[in-house]
C-alpha cells in the first residue's frame, strides 16, 4: 500500500506513514534500556520502538511500586514481634485508609491522564497547569480526612470489629496515620505527574528516599533503639509518615525547580474553576473506581475477622505479601497508562493499542513466575513476618490460594490502566462494581459462612474475582471505544 511500509515480525515494530518523520530513537538492548531508564530519559514515547519505550517508562515505574510496596511489608515485618494484636491493627488501619488511597489514587489517575495527554499534543504548559490544579485538590481533601480521622481512631477501630486489646494496642497506630494521611496523598499524586509526563525516574527516586527513612527509622521508633523513644505499633505509623513526607518534600523541590520534563512556576497555581471541574469530572469517576475495588477488601476484612484475630493477622501478612508482588505489575501498567495517553495526545491510537498488549504481556508474564514461587516457598515467606503457628497457617493460604490468579491478573491489570490513561475511567468502574461486588463479596460470604470454608472460601473469592477481572477487561478493551475519550 502507498505511503506504509511492510510490516515487520517484530513486536515492537511501528508503520511510518507517509509524510511522518522517521522514529527518531532506536531500539536499546535491555541493558542500555535499564540504564537509560534509571538515569532519566528524555525520548518522545510517541514514536520509535514500542517495546523499548515500554521498558524505559516501566522499569523505574515497576522499582516505585517495589518502594511503595515495601512500606505496608516494613510495617508488618517489624510489628509482627509485638503479636498478633498489634499486626490486626495494622490492617484494620490499612482498611480504613481506603477512603486515602481512593480519593488520592483516583486523583492520580486523572492527573496522569490529563498531564500524558497534553504531553502528547506537545502541551506543557497546558500540563503543568493540570499538575498544579490536581495538588491543590489534593491537599484541601487531606484536611478534611484528617482532622476528623484523627479524632475518631478508637471509635474507627472498633467499628471495624477490632476486640479491645487491639483498640487499646493501636489507637496510636490508627490516629497517626489517619492525622498524617497528607502526605500519602501528595505523594501519590506528585509521581502520578511525574509518571503522566514521562518522568518516571524522579518519581522512583522519591519513593527510594521516603521507604529508606522509613525502613530505618520504624525499628527505632518501634524498639526504642538508641536513642530514640519505644512507642510499639505507634513508632511505625511515625515512621511511615516521616519517610513519606521526606519524599513529597524532595518531589515538590524538583517539581517547582524544573528539573525534569515538566516544570511548575508561580502562574500555574492560580485557581482555574474551568480546569478543576474538569479534573474532578475525570477523577471523580477514577475515585468510585478505587473506591469500589479498596472497599470491597474491607468487605473482605470484615468477613475475616467474624473468625478472630490470627485470622485477621494470617489474612493481612498474606495480603501484604501478595501486594508486594502485585505493584511492580502495577508499575508496568503505569508505564501502559503513560504510553495510551501521550499516544492519543499525538494522535496515534494504534500504537496506544499495541503499547497495552505488548505491556500486557510483560506483567502477565512476571506474576505467573511470582505465583509459581509463592505457591511452593508460602510456609518459608510467611515464617519471615511470624513465628506463630496459628497465625501462619491462615498467612500461607491465603498466599497460596491467591497467587493461583496472578497470571490472569497481570493483564487485567493493565487493561484497567489503559482505559484510566486514556481518561475512559466510567469502563474499569463498571468493572470494578461488577467483578468485586456482585461477585467477589458475595462469592466470599457464601463460602466462607454459609458452606463452612472459613477464611479459606475468602481467599478462593479473591483469585475467582483476579481471573473474571482480566477476561472481561479483555473484552471491554477490544470493542475500542476508550480510542474516542476527550480530556
């Protein structure tokens, strides 16, 4: 055909159209992927080498989600010395940080998107912009949360059907990371700017600095070691909170000084009403997203802990655990969510669409290892976090029985963050609500209560839910509409 070339057998092969320049980067091998991606990259992601761009964009992303993960494994691998009392408060907690992680991961989502979309039509001060309007919501959110979280730990607690010796062991926890729950939310949406523009490198960077205070000063703070104070379950919250306020510290410092792809001035801060509402129209949908896929795991809690608390503790080791291995693909399907909507901004839908399979392909093919591992090594992975047998027990089934759906996972996963990036965030929320509450929730209670299983049927629920999630994203994505979302 006039004006294409023939097509090649290579993966990451990309037609030139007639009148379209050559790609202007070539194809690195995965060393000098690593190290160009590590160092900081300054390529165009709209053109050139499809799997080479998805390997500079992913593997810093995928080391972030490894830093963000290490903060909820840290937090476990330290307080579980204290018994199970304080690990139950710990995942109580996480539990009601929910309402956190949606609104600040829903905003993530749509700063990405809106910040990869400029981005791509060549847009950065239109970017910039974006990025600030986003911080700004972000921060007014985080006072409202926080304030009346604090006040209300024990009370929160208890609601979450924590047995008094877990009230009165981690209220601090709870308060403490409820009252600092600001800086998980800039921090979030810090590198979801950083990640929207291409720079996932100082976004990495972030993370390692915050998880190295954090995992150096929590055994102080827990221990009392030197001379720091002993304040038990409480020295981890202090820690986390330092750790991760450092790091949006050193993200806001390259952020306004202009030291990466995207440079924020004084201008970009002025209050835009035209440009917020259409931040929250993208992001409120991202929120009820979140909102229905992190609310369904305290769905899941509380069928848990109706069982008592080494079964709350075994569920929230292997949980962590499971996570761990699940945000590095996480961090591939960022790197998905960068390449659809820059490859939209330029106009250039079918390289969105390779990008996801070929992205697809690489989280599909890392968890499937990780499951094998988990599913063999779960008695070895689970005596790191406890030594008590009856809390270990519940920590390996669960281990086991989830890692079974990780090699579905790994492509709806990325499937979800596609439609995100290219800012259709109405599809994945309708995922979301079908997959884990009319099936998911339901599926649990049903085995876990009503047949007898335990905690057993809950994490049979979870791996059934992984596998539908992926083959209905599958369909949702091919019919392709999420090509035609304007943002």
């Amino acid at each position: 055909m006039s004006g294409t070339t023939k097509p090649s057998a290579d993966p990451t092969y990309e037609p030139t159209v007639a009148g379209e320049a050559a790609a202007p980067e070539p194809s690195l091998s995965f060393g000098a992927a690593v190290k160009e991606a590590l160092r900081g990259s300054h390529r165009d992601f709209t053109s050139g080498p499809l799997g080479t761009s998805i390997l500079v964009l992913a593997i810093p992303m995928v080391l972030e989600m490894v830093m963000e993960s290490v903060f909820a494994v840290v937090d476990v691998f330290f307080v579980g010395r204290l018994g199970a009392a304080a690990v139950a408060s710990v995942g109580l907690t996480e539990s009601m940080l929910a309402v956190v992680y949606t609104i600040a991961v829903g905003l993530a989502i749509g700063a990405t998107a809106m910040v990869a979309r400029r981005f791509g039509e060549g847009d950065r001060e239109g970017a910039a912009h974006a990025a600030t309007q986003a911080l700004i919501l972000g921060l007014v959110v985080a006072v409202a949360v926080g304030i009346p979280g604090a006040l209300l730990a024990p009370r929160l607690l208890a609601v979450m059907g924590a047995t008094p010796e877990v009230i009165a062991t981690g209220s601090g926890y709870t308060r403490m990371m409820l009252a600092g729950n600001a800086s998980i939310m800039l921090l979030f949406l810090v590198n979801a700017v950083f990640r929207g523009a291409g720079d996932a490198a100082i976004a990495m960077r972030v993370l390692w600095l915050a998880n190295a205070l954090n995992i150096v000063l929590g055994p102080c703070l827990i221990f009392g070691l030197g001379p720091f104070p002993q304040l038990g379950v409480t020295g981890a919250a202090v820690a986390t909170t330092i750790g991760r306020g450092t790091g949006v510290i050193f993200a806001a410092s390259r952020l306004l000084g202009g030291k990466g792809r995207i440079a924020v001035h004084r201008h970009h801060w002025r209050l835009d009403p035209r440009l917020l509402g259409r931040i929250v129209r993208v992001s409120s949908s991202a929120m009820v997203q979140v909102f229905i896929a992190s609310a369904s795991w305290i769905g899941l809690t509380r069928i848990v802990s109706g069982f008592g608390s080494d079964a709350v503790a075994g569920y929230t080791i292997g949980m962590r655990v499971v996570l761990f291995a699940l945000f590095p693909a996480f961090g591939v399907s960022n790197a998905a969510a960068t390449m659809v909507g820059q490859a939209l901004g330029a106009r250039k839908p079918e390289r969105a669409e390779r990008a996801v399979w070929v992205a697809g392909g690489y989280a599909t093919a890392f968890l499937g290892l990780v499951g094998v591992a988990f599913v063999v090594l779960a008695p070895s992975i689970v005596a790191i976090f406890t030594s008590d047998p009856a809390v270990a027990v519940y920590a390996v089934q669960c281990l086991r029985i989830v890692a079974l759906g990780f090699l579905f996972y790994g492509y709806g996963m990325v499937f979800s963050q596609a439609f995100n990036g290219a800012g259709d965030t109405r599809t994945p929320t309708r995922l979301n609500l079908g997959v884990f509450w009319l099936f998911e929730i339901p599926l649990a209670w049903l085995l876990a209560d009503r047949l007898g299983l335990g905690p057993h049927g809950v994490f049979i629920a979870i791996t059934a839910a992984f596998s539908l999630f992926a083959v209905t994203g599958a369909l949702l994505f091919r019919r392709g509409r999420w090509k035609t979302v304007h943002v």
